[in-house]
C-alpha cells in the first residue's frame, strides 16, 4: 500500500501563510531544494486543495519557475495531480483530475494501488481533512526559523484534538527543522 503525506511550511511561530496571503518569509537554500526534489522522486501523485492547487498552477507552468528551478518546476509540471474541490469542475494545469465527491473513497482506491507515496503539498484545510479520515500516514512540517506575529496558522480548520506521534526529526543547516509525525487516531 501506498503511503499518502502531507508536507507543509510553517513559521517558528505556527504560520504558513502571511495576515495578506503572503508566502515570501521561508528560508530556501539549495538544502532545501535538494530536499524538495527528493521528496517529489519519491512521489508519484500530487494532491492539493482547490485554494493551494490555484497557487501552485499559477505558479509553476510559468517561465520563471522554471527559471527559478528547472529541477523543480519540471517535477511540478510532469507528475499527475489531483485538486480536491467542490466548486471546480475542470482543471488547466496538466495531467490534473478533478476529485469533487467521495474524497475519502477516491483516495483510499488511489493508496491501494501500486505506486510510489502520494503527496499532499500545503493544503492544510485538506491535510486536517485527511486526518479526520484517517487517510493520512504521515505528517511533514518543515519549520523555518522565522517569527512573523500573524497569519493564518496551520491548525485554524481543525475542529477537533489532533494527536501526533514523533517519527523523526532533521535539522537543516539553514536552521529549518523538519518534523515528521504520524496521526493517531
């Protein structure tokens, strides 16, 4: 069976996201990098939300995400994605399938077949979801050692106590830690 993750970035303060939707405080360094394109190697199906899944397609096709990082940018554009929505109907960015209804029923289907991990990148409305499903395998939390007093933080969706287990961590020379926990149930 497939193992489906989810990986997000937070401030040292519990943020991912800025009070104005901005994303421009993490701290990257070709670590970082090396470290994002082992982990999409190691991935062979991209999962987002619809308000991630509108980011990262706006992003990525573009020139200078593949001029920012090719490496990247490549994976990005070539594995198949899938946008957990409600509202969307269709989706641009290629090789993308849309997944309105059934979530649970949809991925569960898709961690049985064979395959590398399935990858849930930022998404944190969809990863809590995940969770209450218990769908979710593994938890990836990169925290970057920056403080930035407010925005939205990682957690707000969760109407419920998520319990967490340790499973490893990873210090970055840039001093970004990464945090891997498993949900319990």
């Amino acid at each position: 069976m497939r193992r489906l993750y989810s990986f997000l970035m937070v401030t040292l303060d519990g943020f991912y996201e800025g009070p104005n939707r901005e994303f421009d405080f993490w701290t990257t360094d070709q670590e970082f990098y090396r470290f994002a394109a082992a982990q999409l190697h190691d991935s062979d199906l991209l999962i987002f939300g619809r308000v991630t899944y509108e980011g990262m397609a706006g992003y990525w096709p573009t020139q200078g995400a593949r001029e920012d990082d090719p490496v990247i940018a490549e994976l990005m554009n070539t594995l198949p994605k899938v946008v957990v929505s409600t509202t969307l109907t269709s989706a641009d960015w290629h090789d993308t399938s849309v997944v309105g209804a059934n979530v649970a029923e949809e991925l569960a289907k898709r961690k049985q077949q064979p395959g590398k991990d399935l990858a849930v990148l930022g998404s944190p409305t969809l990863t809590v979801s995940l969770i209450g499903m218990g769908l979710l395998d593994e938890l990836r939390v990169m925290v970057s050692p920056v403080a930035i007093g407010d925005g939205k933080s990682l957690f707000r969706s969760s109407d419920h106590r998520l319990r967490l287990k340790l499973l490893q961590t990873r210090t970055f020379s840039s001093g970004n830690v990464l945090l891997t926990y498993q949900p319990q149930p």
